[in-house]
C-alpha cells in the first residue's frame, strides 16, 4: 500500500519489519532510545500501550511529516507480565510457567503524526502442551530467546511443537497485529495505493 507520508517504524524486531514488509508498506527504521518501565499500579491490560506510546514520544520533537509505527508485546500469565529473559535461567523459569496452561500475549500500537497519536491493543491467548524439561532445554540452546518476552517465538520450533491452540491473530503474538496496523494505515492511503 502506497502512504501519502513517509512512514518510520520505530523497532529493531526483524520479525515486525518482516511483518510490515509482506504486508506491503514501504518504511525505514528508526529506534530511539526509550524508558521501557511502567508504573507499578499500570492494570495489565494498558502496559502495551502505555510502552508504544513512551517509544513514539521519543520522536515528537523533530517529527516533520513521517508517521511513525511503533510497537510494544508482553506475555501475561496470572496477571504478571513476562518481559525478555535475562539468561536461560530466567528463559526456563518462564517456559516452565507457560507450560500446560493458557497465556495472553498483547501487542500494543501507537501510530503517531503531526495530527494525531493514535493507541490500540490486541489480544491473543496460546495454550502450551505440557513441555518437558528436555524440550526447554533444546529451545534455549538452540534458539536463544533472550530477546522475546515470554522467552518464545511462536514461529520457532517450541511454537510448531508445543503450542495446541491460540485464539485471536497470529500475529499479534508475532508482534505485529497486522490486521489492525492495516486499518490505521489506511486512513493515509495515497489514491493510488495498490497500483504495482
């Protein structure tokens, strides 16, 4: 989809760029640092968001004509979220916790411009299998979650053999509702959007 602005997507995440890349819009990426903390009384639910709203702040001083896109996901299990793991301890703990049961992964959106800051959520639930330590093990050798909240991606192979059902979008729990980034970015659709 061709935009009438310059659009920035504010995230080093190779999976949202792939994302946002097959879902047809040109961009660049730009990461500025942010403070990635929260209040403590923050309910659950406004953390994504509260998040991709801090990193889109970031950019409002020198801002011009560019939409900026930014993103933020967490893992919430029994109302406590679950950021990036330390190390494979902290990786394993998390695993352990999600195993044989049900979470939510909530990807929060902020599209900001000179106009408007614009803040959605979406919402998935996964259910894991009952995961074996051996599986754990594997997935952090090989796979090294460190930089997923969670300590898993959904697209890797812990994702392909341990996960019985998910409800809502696949990929929210990617990272990037797509589906809801599309509706968003449609508001700055060039008249000639689809043209090839």
């Amino acid at each position: 989809m061709q935009l009438t602005r310059p659009l920035v997507l504010a995230s080093n995440s190779p999976r949202r760029q792939q994302l946002l890349r097959e879902a047809g819009f040109s961009f660049r990426v730009e990461v500025r640092p942010t403070d990635e903390t929260y209040p403590a009384d923050l309910p659950v639910a406004d953390v994504p968001a509260f998040l991709a709203r801090q990193k889109a702040a970031e950019f409002r001083a020198d801002l011009g004509d560019d939409l900026v896109l930014c993103a933020d996901t967490i893992v919430v299990v029994d109302n406590q979220v679950l950021n990036k793991p330390a190390d494979a301890n902290e990786a394993a703990a998390m695993l352990r916790l999600l195993s044989g049961r049900a979470h939510q992964v909530m990807t929060g959106l902020c599209l900001l411009s000179d106009d408007q800051t614009l803040t959605l959520t979406d919402t998935a639930t996964v259910v894991f299998r009952e995961l074996t330590e051996a599986e754990i093990d594997f997935y952090i050798r090989r796979y090294r979650p460190f930089d997923k909240a969670g300590a898993y991606g959904i697209q890797e192979w812990i994702g392909m053999v341990g996960i019985e059902r998910i409800e809502g979008s696949f990929y929210t729990i990617m990272g990037l509702p797509v589906h809801q980034v599309y509706q968003v970015l449609s508001a700055y659709a060039a008249e000639n959007a689809f043209s090839v």
